[in-house]
C-alpha cells in the first residue's frame, strides 16, 4: 500500500470539516486538536496524538469531513491517499463490511453527541452571563482573595495560588480551564505578576489590589457597552512612547511645553511626523492641553492613567476572544 510520510508545521489544517476525504493520517509524532465551527466559534472537541488516525470514520462512511483537525505542534503523519486504500475495502468480506457499517454508524452517532454536549456547554456559559463579566467576578474574588491571603515570607508579603483557581470555580460555578484562560491573561497583560516559590509553588507578588478591583468594574462596564471606545492598534506604540518620555522627565510631573511636545515624539518613536501624532493623541484624548494661548499652552501627560488604560483594554480583548486561546499557550497557575 502507497503511504507517504509529511511534517506538518504547527497550526496546519490536516482535514477541514466539509471537505470531500482524500485518505487517511496515522499520526506518527506530535499532536492535533479537533474542533468544529459553529456561528463563527470554534468548538474544542479534544486532541489525538500518535497511533491515532484521522479520516477513517469518513473513508467508512463516504461522508465529508464534520470536524476540523489542525496541528497543534510540529507534526508527522503517515498518509494514505483514497487511492491506495479503496481497492482493499471493495475486497472486504460482505459480513466484515456489515460490522465495518455498524461501527461507522456508532463513531458518528457519539461523535455527535459529543458535539451536542460541547454546543450545549457553550450555550450555557452565555446563557450566565458574558466572559466580561466572569472576568470581572473572577478579578474581584482575585481581590478579597489577596486581602485575605497574605503570608509573611522572607520579610515580603506572598500570596499562593494553589487553591485559587480550584475555590474559584466552585465560587463562580465556571470551569477550572476556563477561568484559568482568564486568569493567565491578568498575568500576561500586566495586572498582576505571578512567580514560582519553592516552598509554596506559584504566588502573586506585590498586587496592587485597587488596581485589580478598579480592573473588575472595568470589565463590568465593558459586559454593558462593549469594547468601544478602545485605543486604536495603531496607537499602542504611541502610547508607549509616552509613558516612556513621562519616566524620563519624572522633574516635569507629566507638564510639557507643547511647542517642544511633537520634538519629544519624534525622539522617543525614531519618527519625523511627530506634530500630526500629536494632533490625534489630543483627538483621542489621550492627552490633553492647558494655557491661556499657544505660546504658553502644555500638554498634559497621564502616564499612570495610560498604562492602567492599556493593561485593562488588552486583557478586555484577550477576554473578548477567549475561546481562541488554548490551555497550554499561556503560564498556568498550577
């Protein structure tokens, strides 16, 4: 039999739910995540690794595809082309093809069941509100969590989080892995940092709890009007760069003269067009102006209200596609 052996680059479609079946990938190394797509999400339905086989119950049934397999590491398959494969099925003893059609018939029917189940969890987790709002009770347990928590070590006040995430889902009544997606973007996105500890594993260091709290009704807020209103993309670097200029002239308490502001820019961003930067940062409100006229007029910096404002809008996006992140991308609390 005709096989041929492929390496699959991570994030490769290997089988794409609708399309006809051109054979059949035993998987020889690494791993691929099945999934289907419903009103535009994804709908994890688990992983196969090596030994496994993708296509078969499609070669049995002559159906098309009903589910999506895409890599989730580099990986080897072997593959077998149609081709090669239907001459020993149209040999088949007609008994064998009978138990052959019956096990077809049982890998559909639990296949759909499992799809049914994974809709129907979906359907249940909107049904009680949005990833917004369970990112803002998870932040607001996080902070009663911290104020209740603290240990006294090595003259630094730690807080563990071992427990955390298994008493905040019985608490929230949510996944362990769902809010541990959430929980991971709190640390990816600068709301808290997390460490390991020898003695007592993974733990918070030094929260700030007022900022996890303003960030908790934050993400209320945005559960009720939606992410309008955010920072552009393209502005992220500017702002950047701002918070930048504010830390090297600390002397200056965020009061610039603004006939020298659009100089500043253009230094800090290496750009040369620092005059029209500064026309939309005060169109955005991003920074703001005060004089009496323009020989005296400054330019207002808040950095400290920038970055709280950059840190909550990039987790209140990363919450926004929660669906797309996997357990394994981010650093868990465990």
């Amino acid at each position: 039999m005709k096989n041929a052996s492929i390496v699959l680059s991570p994030k490769t479609i290997v089988v794409q739910e609708g399309d006809e079946t051109k054979g059949i990938y035993v998987i020889q190394e690494g791993k691929l995540e099945l999934f289907k797509t419903i009103e535009g999400h994804e709908i994890p339905l688990g992983e196969i690794a090596r030994g496994q086989i993708i296509g078969l119950s499609t070669l049995l049934s002559k159906e098309r595809h009903v589910v999506t397999a895409r890599t989730v590491v580099q990986t080897v398959a072997l593959f077998y082309p149609l081709e090669a494969i239907n001459p020993y099925f149209n040999e088949v003893n007609p008994i064998i093809n009978i138990f052959i059609k019956s096990a077809t018939e049982r890998i559909k029917f639990f296949s759909q069941q499992l799809i049914e189940v994974r809709v129907n969890e979906k359907k249940l987790i909107k049904s009680t509100g949005s990833p917004h709002q369970h990112g803002s009770q998870l932040a607001y347990l996080l902070a009663a969590f911290i104020r209740q928590g603290t240990i006294e070590h090595d003259e630094n006040k730690i807080y563990p989080l071992k427990s955390f995430l298994v008493n905040g889902e019985l608490i929230l009544n949510k996944k362990f892995d769902y809010l541990e997606k959430i929980f991971n973007l709190y640390s990816s996105g600068g709301l808290i940092k997390t460490i390991f500890d020898k003695k007592y594993g993974n733990i918070i260091l030094s929260p700030n709890v007022q900022l996890i709290e303003d960030f908790a009704l934050f993400s209320a807020n945005i559960a009720k009007k939606g992410l309008t209103g955010f920072i552009p993309i393209k502005c992220h670097k500017w702002v950047s760069g701002l918070i930048r200029i504010h830390k090297r002239f600390k002397e200056k308490s965020g009061s610039f003269m603004k006939v020298d502001f659009a100089n500043l820019i253009n230094r800090e961003l290496g750009r040369e067009d620092g005059d029209d930067i500064l026309v939309q940062l005060l169109s955005l409100k991003l920074l703001s102006e005060k004089g009496a006229d323009q020989a005296s007029m400054r330019i207002i910096l808040n950095a400290p209200m920038l970055q709280k404002r950059v840190i909550f809008e990039s987790i209140s996006l990363g919450i926004n596609d929660i669906d797309k992140i996997k357990p394994d991308e981010k650093k868990t609390v465990a």
